[in-house]
C-alpha cells in the first residue's frame, strides 16, 4: 500500500502486513508528521459504504415503483471499452472514525524520539551509499571504504530496531529504550568476556591433530630421557665401586707407588670414621627395635 503524508506529501510503499487491522501510528521520516493509518480493507470498505449511502438530495426509487423502459430493454448494452492505461493508485479519503472503530493512541515521546532517529540514521546511510557521495582523503592515508561499511551496518542495526518495535507494539517507549540498553551492554560484556578461539586454538592441540612428526619426536625425547637417566644409574654405581676398590687396595697402592702413600692414608681414615657412625647407627636402631619388641611383648 502507499503512504502519503499529508503535511509534505511524501509517498512511502510499503507492504500491507506492516499495518495492522485495526490501523496504527506512523511518522513521516521527511518531516516527522505522525498521524493515524488504517489498514487498507477498512480503507475499501469505508470507501464502499460512502458510495453505496444515498445523497440527502437524491430520491429513494423503489423497485416496484420503477417502470421499464422498452426501449432500452431491446437495444443491446454497449460492451466498455478496455482501459489500457496502467492503473495508478490514489489514496481515498480518509473516513471518518465511527463510534465502534478503536480510539487513536498517542505515540509515546520516546518512541517518537527512537523512529526520528532512526530515520536520520537510514537518511544519513542513504546519502553516503549515494553514487559520487565518497570522499577520500589520499593525503591523510585514510581507508575511504571505512565510512560506507560503518554507515550500512548502523542502518541495518536501525532497521531491526524498527522491525523490533513493530512487532513489540505493546511496549511502552521507556521499557523499549530500556530492553534496547540492555541488550546492548549485555552483547558488549559478551564481547570482552568470550576467548580469543585462534589463540587457544594454536597453543592446544590434540593428540588426534599431531602428525607423523610429532608423534616420532615425542618417541625420540622419551628414549632420550630413559638414556640419561640409565646413563647416570651407572656412572653412580661405578663411582661407588672405584671407592670400595680403593679402600681395600690401599696397602698395596701405597707399596706400589710411595707418593701416594699420605693421600691413600687419609683417605682410608675417613672411611674409617664414617664406617664407625654409621656402625653406631645402625646398633642404635637394632636395640631400638628390641627395646619395642619387648616392650610390646610385656
């Protein structure tokens, strides 16, 4: 159907289901002049009325009062003519609201405030999109694709905010600005809360995702570790068993070569002294150990 505003007769096409039967508030988006569409069937059926109601100067012709004329009875009814010009829709005039028809409803200041808004907004993209309308600066080094991107995606947000409210008619304008400001910190807090996927993505991998590759050097660094850690368990007990040889080999070491006679020496007398603590020891933890077991007994 076509809108026409009546105070700067601007013509909007849009579909029928945007209306509602029984009609609704709409606002110019050129001016700002709001006023009361009806649906376009109550628009029809209000135009059939008008035209079927007689003229206070018309006379009330009773079929039984009429009498025939016989000579347009025998001439044949001229066939009219076919219109082939396009058909042009004009807009009827408005009926007059009836008793039973519903009470116009006041648009709320807020909503009145959000749909001029949004019709800036969509001017504003319309005017940018516009062919020739692109200014690009060359000299500052600045993307001149940026503006036309930011501006599309605002008219398509101010659209879904348009078709939000339109769909949400019951809502005052105060609870609609509201559910709007929550919905928008709610997505920027959703926004900074939620992980960078590609970050995690590169630093954790599966084992399903590791190749060939991976799976030979992780085999190599385990073989490696098991060497080393051999390597030392060995080192250690032959380490231990050239001391052990030594101690017991000292009278013949020393006979064999005299220099080292002093250094043989002290090294036995130190072997000695810890022999002799940890004989303690050991004596120690026995007689504590039957110290508990008689103890125990009794």
């Amino acid at each position: 159907m076509r809108l026409i505003c009546p105070n700067c007769d601007a013509q909007y096409e849009v579909p029928d289901e945007v209306i509602p039967s029984e009609g609704r508030d709409v606002q110019c988006s050129n001016c700002g002049q709001t006023w009361f569409q009806d649906h376009p069937d109550t628009l029809s059926r209000a135009q059939q009325e008008q035209a079927a109601a007689p003229g206070p100067d018309e006379e009330i012709i009773h079929p039984e009062d009429a009498i025939p004329d016989p000579v347009a009875q025998e001439l044949p009814a001229e066939e009219p003519e076919p219109d082939t010009a396009a058909p042009v829709f004009e807009p009827g005039p408005a009926p007059r609201p009836d008793e039973n028809s519903p009470a116009r409803r006041r648009v709320d200041p807020g909503v009145a405030s959000v749909l001029r808004e949004e019709a800036e907004l969509e001017t504003t993209a319309r005017r940018r999109d516009a062919p020739g309308s692109l200014e690009s600066q060359p000299d500052l080094g600045l993307g001149g694709f940026d503006a036309p991107d930011e501006a599309g995606k605002r008219a398509g947000e101010a659209r879904d905010r348009m078709a939000r409210m339109r769909g949400e008619t019951d809502l005052s304008g105060e609870e609609q600005m509201e559910q709007f400001r929550a919905e928008s910190a709610a997505a920027a807090s959703r926004r900074d809360l939620l992980p960078d996927i590609e970050e995690i993505n590169s630093t954790l991998r599966s084992n399903q995702d590791r190749g060939p590759g991976d799976a030979g050097q992780t085999g190599q660094s385990e073989v490696r570790e098991k060497r080393s850690s051999r390597r030392g368990f060995v080192l250690t007990v032959a380490l231990f068993a050239v001391l052990a040889l030594i101690y017991v080999y000292a009278p013949d070491l020393s006979q064999m070569v005299p220099a080292l006679e002093p250094a043989l020496t002290s090294y036995t007398g130190i072997v000695d002294t810890w022999r002799a603590w940890l004989n303690g020891q050991v004596e120690g933890l026995l007689s504590w150990l039957d110290a508990a077991a008689v103890s125990s007994n009794q």
